[in-house]
C-alpha cells in the first residue's frame, strides 16, 4: 500500500501587478485575491470545491487533508 499525504502544499505569491495568487502543489488548484485573507480564503474554498465529489487517495491524500500554505514575499529594499 502507498503512503498517502497529510497535507496538499500551496504557495502563495505577490501577483505581478497587485494582489496574491496561491498554488497547489498536488492537485490542479490555483486562485487570487486582493488580500492575503482573500486568497487563503479563495485558496480553502477552491481546494474544498475540487475534492468535494473526489476520491482523495487519487491525488495520493487521505481523506481529509490539512491545507499547508507557504507565504512567498519579496522584500521591499530602499
């Protein structure tokens, strides 16, 4: 039997103009936002929405994964 993951990992970037825009790692999951709380939000909801009818253990997940999310930001230098 293969081991299934915890988590589905997501990154979380500055977008190019304004906003943030969050990707997954294991499944086909991208979103944005205006806000960090926007994104994660839109980030939880897609994720949720893309698993809602699907059988976890395809994208080798267990039934209920955590949503481990990584913040990706650029220093602002003088």
């Amino acid at each position: 039997m293969s081991h299934l993951q915890q988590n589905i990992h997501a990154i979380i970037r500055p977008g190019e103009e304004q906003g943030y825009f969050a990707e997954c790692m294991e499944i086909s999951v991208v979103t944005q936002g205006l806000t960090l709380d926007e994104v994660s939000k839109n980030l939880s909801e897609a994720v949720s929405l893309h698993l809602e009818d699907a059988d976890a253990t395809e994208f080798g997940l267990v039934a209920q994964p955590s949503l481990a999310v990584t913040f990706e930001l650029q220093p602002e230098y003088a």
